[in-house]
C-alpha cells in the first residue's frame, strides 16, 4: 500500500515556529498548499527512504526509541553495507523499502512516522534539556523543506547534518542539541539563528565593499563568514571546532563563494599575516563550551592588532542581564569590560538584538567600535549597559 502525505499535520507543525522572512519556508508551504495528491505522496515517499534509511537522521529525530531499541540503528547499518554486495543488493533493496512502507506510514500510531509528527506537532519546546525539542523539530523543518523546494541542495544538507552527528559523537558539548547554530536559508538550514535575517539586524551589510577585509572569530558552521564575503572582497574565519570548519567549507564550495578562507585555529595562539578593515567577535571573548577562554585585556589588545588602522570591531555580547560573576557566558559586568575595551577602541553605537527562539535563547547587545590610533591608558567609558539593554535600535547612524 503506497504511502500518503499528510499534509494538513504538516502544514500544523510547520506554523508552530514560523520563520516568514525565510524565502524557501513560504514556497514550501505554498507548494504544500497547492500539490495534488498524487505528487504529494510520491514526494512523501522520497522524503521517507531519505530520513529512515539514514542512520544520522534516526538518531537525530528519534532519539529515544534508538535508545530503547538499538537494534534499529544496526538494522540500518546492515542495510547500508549490503547495498555494496551484488549478491544481496536486490534482497536488501527490497529489505529497506519494506522499513520505509512501514515505519513511513503516518497513519499507523506505531510507526516512526506517526510518532514524530505527533511529538513535532504537541510537544513542549521548553521540556527536557535546551533545544532537546527544537533541535528535532527544525532537523525535520530543513528536511521537508530540501525536499519539497530545494531538491538541489539536498545534497549538500545531508552531508552538514552527518558532520554535525560527528561533532556530536566526538567534540562534545555541541551547542543548542547538535543541531546548527547557525542558519543559511539560502541552502534550507533554519539554525537557531538564521544567518541573512540576523545580518539584516545589525544593519552592516550594505555598507561592506570589494575593497574590504574581514576576520570573523569563532565563525562556526560558516555560514555568515560566507554571507559576507558576498559583500567584502577577503574574508578570514577562524574556528577551532574542526567538524564546523568543514561545514564552512563544503557550503562555501557548493555555492563557488571562493574568496572566503576557514581555519581551525585556537583564537588565542592564533597569528595571521596581516590586518583587517573589520573584525567580528560575535559572543567569542569566552565561550560556553570552555574551549576559548582568554583574559579580557588580552584578548581585545589582540583585537586591536588585528585591526586596521581607523578599522571597524563589530562585537556581540554574551548574556548582558546575568549576574556578572565573570562566569562563561556572563556579560552583566560589560561596563567593567568595556573600562578595558574603550581604551582600544572607541564607541560609535550599539543596539539589542531580539533571540529567534526566546524560550531557549536570549537577546544579546550588538555593539559598534572604531579602532583608536593608540591605546589611551585612562579614557572616559561611553559605555552604559543599564541604559543600553533598553534600545533595540540605534541612536544614530552607525554605517552612514
């Protein structure tokens, strides 16, 4: 019996947590909309033997009956091999269509299928650990999305969920449960933070030319150093996760955007060759998974050599409502920070900057600095952060 779309239920869980400014989301859910019956269960079908006989998405979507019953994920294991003997290939290929027939089915309340969508659908996002929830309910958004409008660069989202199922397995305290944080909806990735929707709130990207350099520190999974370089003329990314590197990599291969460069480096013993017109430090003075944990001083002096001279420091803070004990991840002492940081650079603005997904993730201060031409010992902080946790936009006009 062929397999059906459920496309009502689908259309539901996609509502849940909209993205409208992400472009392939609304032709999705128009197509979803509009398909006929027959192309919509035949697509279902597609959709099915890509998810169910991938053990990176097995265990990324149902992670709890793998771990209830691991035989699932050797099952697959098995299939996948067998494929490779010519004896076995038409028997196994038989095999992994009889799994998908049945546990594609979303009609029967024991498959896998039914299961996830009706979690996707009614879960709650706030139980368990951070992102446990979003992190399934957005892997299965990328791939609906791939599938239904993107066909081509299915591809290339398979291959960045199975590096980020290796980070998993072997960096260890992946961020926002091993899904991405950063998105690209220009290759169907959400990400907890999408990367051209957050670009479009600094207000910057306009203002990048051909004639400028970049360094973004901590980059990530690349996907804004990429953006950039649309932008800029050079742009350097360093990153000290390797898997994330190499998903900068590939994305940046399969969309030719050749004038970017990644490195896995540690920031801290990190010596390029040159300066830069404009440096990022999104969140990366400290960082929550403990790899990067420089003294204050020395990290924004390093900043300030990495810049050119008159150069632009775009920084972004961590989390400036906490206590400001100087724990990872804690910014509430960013004035004491910023007594440190105006003696480098000067202050030209800064704004608050809204989280995607507020239950899981909180507004950070963006701030835009001006290189001095020499370090002034004793310097007059601009520097307000109760008054800066106020404004979400700018007081003047930063990149005029």
């Amino acid at each position: 019996m062929p397999l059906c779309f459920p496309i009502d239920t689908v259309l539901a869980i996609l509502k849940r947590f909209p993205r409208p400014a992400d472009p392939l989301e609304q032709q999705a859910l128009e197509r979803l909309r509009t398909m006929e019956a027959q192309e919509a269960d035949s697509l279902w079908e597609q959709l099915c033997l890509r998810v169910l006989l991938n053990p990176v998405y097995l265990e990324a979507l149902w992670p709890d009956a793998c771990v209830q019953h691991p035989e699932m994920r050797q099952l697959l294991q098995r299939l996948q091999e067998r494929l490779w003997v010519p004896d076995v290939r038409v028997q196994t290929e038989n095999d992994s269509a009889q799994w998908v027939l049945e546990q594609g089915d979303a009609e029967q309340h024991d498959t896998l299928m039914h299961r996830l969508l009706a979690y996707l659908r009614s879960g709650n996002p706030n139980a368990g650990t951070p992102f446990a929830f979003l992190a399934r309910y957005y892997t299965w958004r990328d791939l609906l999305v791939t599938q239904l409008v993107a066909p081509e660069r299915i591809d290339l989202v398979d291959r960045v969920f199975a590096l980020l199922d290796m980070q998993n397995k072997q960096w260890g305290k992946p961020y926002c449960g091993g899904y991405a944080y950063q998105g690209y909806a220009r290759i169907g990735i959400a990400g907890v933070k999408p990367t051209e929707e957050r670009l479009d709130g600094y207000a910057f990207m306009p203002w990048l030319n051909e004639g400028m350099s970049v360094l973004e520190i901590g980059c990530n999974n690349g996907f804004m150093a990429i953006e950039l370089a649309c932008r800029a003329g050079l742009v350097d990314a360093v990153e000290y996760n390797p898997f994330l590197v190499e998903i900068g990599r590939i994305t940046a291969e399969a969309l030719g955007q050749h004038n970017v460069n990644f490195q896995v480096a540690d920031f801290s013993s990190w010596r390029p060759n040159r300066r830069y017109d404009v440096v990022l430090s999104f969140a990366n003075h400290c960082t929550i998974d403990g790899n990067l944990a420089v003294e204050f001083e020395n990290f924004v002096a390093k900043l300030w050599c990495l810049t050119q001279d008159d150069g632009w420091l775009l920084f972004e803070s961590h989390n400036v409502f906490g206590a400001g004990t100087g724990a990872a991840g804690d910014d509430g002492d960013l004035d004491r920070k910023f007594d440190i940081m105006e003696r480098y650079f000067e202050l030209q603005d800064s704004k608050m900057t809204r989280a995607f997904v507020p239950s899981q993730d909180i507004d950070k201060l963006f701030v835009v600095l001006r290189r001095r031409p020499e370090v002034i010992p004793c310097v007059q902080r601009c520097m307000n952060l109760p008054q800066a946790r106020q404004l979400y936009s700018y007081q003047g006009e930063p990149f005029a």
